[in-house]
C-alpha cells in the first residue's frame, strides 16, 4: 500500500499547545507483574526524560491508568482474554515506582466499568473535554502496550482532531501475536501520528 506517512521530523519543541500522555506505566504491565510486557520497564527513564521537558515548559502531563474492579470483563475468570490485572488500588495497579509522575500530573483512570472493557484512555474518561479545556492541540503520547492501549489512545487523539507525536523509544508492546507491536505502529502512523524519539524533543 502506498503511505502518506509523514516524514519523522529531525526535532520537535514542545510548545503552548501542547501535552504529554503516558499510557498505563502500571506495574501490572512492567517485568514481574501479572500482564508483563516485554522490556515494558524500559518506558520509565525515556519517558522522565519527557516529563522533565513538559514540566520544565509548565506544559500538561497527563498519566492514563487501567483501572479494573476485581472482575472485569476482560479478565480470564470472567471469560475475557487477560490474566487478572490493575485492580483498582492494588499494587499492581500504581504506577511504576520510578515514574517521576509531575505532582499536579492529571490521572485519568479507565475500563472502570467492570461490563465494559476499554482500551483506549479517552473511552468514558472526560481526558477529551480535559485536553480542551487546557486548550490542547497536539498529544504526546508514550507508555504501554503499544498494540493496546496505546493503539486505542492514539486512534482516538487522531479521530478527536489532535495532532499526535508518537514516542516510539518510550513504548513497548505485548506482541500476543508476534509482529502486533509492529503493525500497530503501523497503523498509528498511517492514520497520520507522527513519530518522534524523547531525544527528538527539544528541552
Ligand atoms: C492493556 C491489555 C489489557 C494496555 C490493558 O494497557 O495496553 N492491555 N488491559
Ligand atoms: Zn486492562
């Protein structure tokens, strides 16, 4: 197919305007916990190296967490795909201890319904109005996993209207099917987000 991708810019200034979006760095997720995405802990200093620069530029960071009641529709038990994981206020839950999460970061909890799984951290989360109302125009978007949450996030930013910049070095996917993570990206950047590198982002 051909693309109309566009070009990985050489650098990008975060700028008015402008948020940081990381997605799900719960331990649930890193090495160790119970939906382990491979080398998920290799987020966590990329994505503090974002967060310096956001919060350096007084700029909003934003911090998406899966956020299940203890039988969720998504979980094994009750017959959906998953291993039982982020529970909400449990330890897998928290976000990765070495997340240098800005103390007036917004936390945006989701699939909170237990009926209703979701993937995406705009599903019935007001992060839409939220961005809006901080006069948001282009996300920044990191975290985990690239072929779910990620994916659902991205795809929404970009539908909503949001310019999207994917940092590709501060995600990693679970590759259920091998080959996922990368046709996610894919996906994402043919339907117009743009990827960067954290080194790619002036401070
Ligand atoms: C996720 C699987 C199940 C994610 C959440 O955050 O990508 N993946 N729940
Ligand atoms: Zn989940």
């Amino acid at each position: 197919m051909s693309t109309t991708e566009a070009p990985s810019p050489r650098s990008v200034t975060p700028q008015a305007g402008d948020a940081l979006v990381m997605v799900d760095v719960q331990n649930d997720f890193l090495p160790g916990g119970r939906l382990a995405v491979p080398n998920g802990d290799e987020v966590v200093p990329a994505l503090n190296r974002a967060i310096d620069i956001f919060r350096e530029k007084g700029l909003p960071v934003v911090a998406t967490r899966d956020w299940h009641p203890d039988r969720h529709c998504s979980f094994k038990e009750q017959g959906g795909t998953w291993p039982v994981h982020c529970v909400a206020d449990t330890e897998g839950a928290r976000f990765a201890p070495g997340l240098k999460l800005p103390p007036d970061a917004l936390t945006i909890s989701k699939a909170t319904d237990a009926a209703v799984d979701a993937y995406s951290g705009f599903q019935d989360t007001g992060l839409d109005r939220h961005l809006r109302e901080r006069s948001v125009k282009r996300v920044f978007v990191g975290g985990l996993a690239t072929d779910y949450c990620v994916l659902n996030t991205v795809n929404d930013a970009l539908d909503l209207g949001f310019q999207v910049f994917l940092l590709t070095d501060a995600v990693r996917a679970v590759d259920v099917k091998p080959g996922d993570g990368d046709r996610a990206m894919e996906e994402m950047k043919r339907g117009g987000a743009v990827p960067v590198t954290v080194e790619d982002l002036a401070p």
